[in-house]
C-alpha cells in the first residue's frame, strides 16, 4: 500500500470531446502513448509535468487507451471520447 500513491494518475474530464488532461503524482520522466480500442498505436509524448493536455478533437467517437510508462511503472487507463 506504501507504493499505491506513486502511481496515481488521473484522466479528466471523462468522457472527454476535445482537451483531455492528465494528471501524474510526480515529475519522473513519463512516455504517454495513445492507443485505439483495436490496439493501435495513435501519438506518443514525452513529458517531465505533472499535468498534461492532449488535443483529442480530432479523433472518431469512441473508447481509447492511454499507456503511461514512467521510470518505475506502467499504467494503462481508459476515456472515452464523445
């Protein structure tokens, strides 16, 4: 449990129609890769924020994934675009 907080993400708003923001615990180096449903790969960026926001305007209605990959961890989270 001492760990749990390290990898807090969150994703807002959700479901999103144009910006979404993303939120990180720390300012690790982080590669953020945004996947389709059917699992291809659509961007990826690099960051050291703690908050970043992504232009999802120009993709189809539907569910996507995001992949987080910092130094320690991976976590995957779900939005929905509108």
């Amino acid at each position: 449990i001492d760990g749990l907080a390290d990898g807090f993400v969150r994703l807002y708003p959700n479901p999103v129609e144009s910006t979404l923001t993303i939120e990180r615990n720390n300012s690790d180096e982080a590669v953020i890769e945004l996947y389709s449903v059917s699992g291809v790969l659509i961007s990826t960026t690099k960051t050291e924020n703690t908050t970043i926001t992504l232009d999802v305007g120009m993709l189809n209605s539907g569910s996507y994934f995001i992949r987080i990959i910092g130094t320690n961890d991976t976590t995957i989270h779900r939005f929905i675009k509108q």
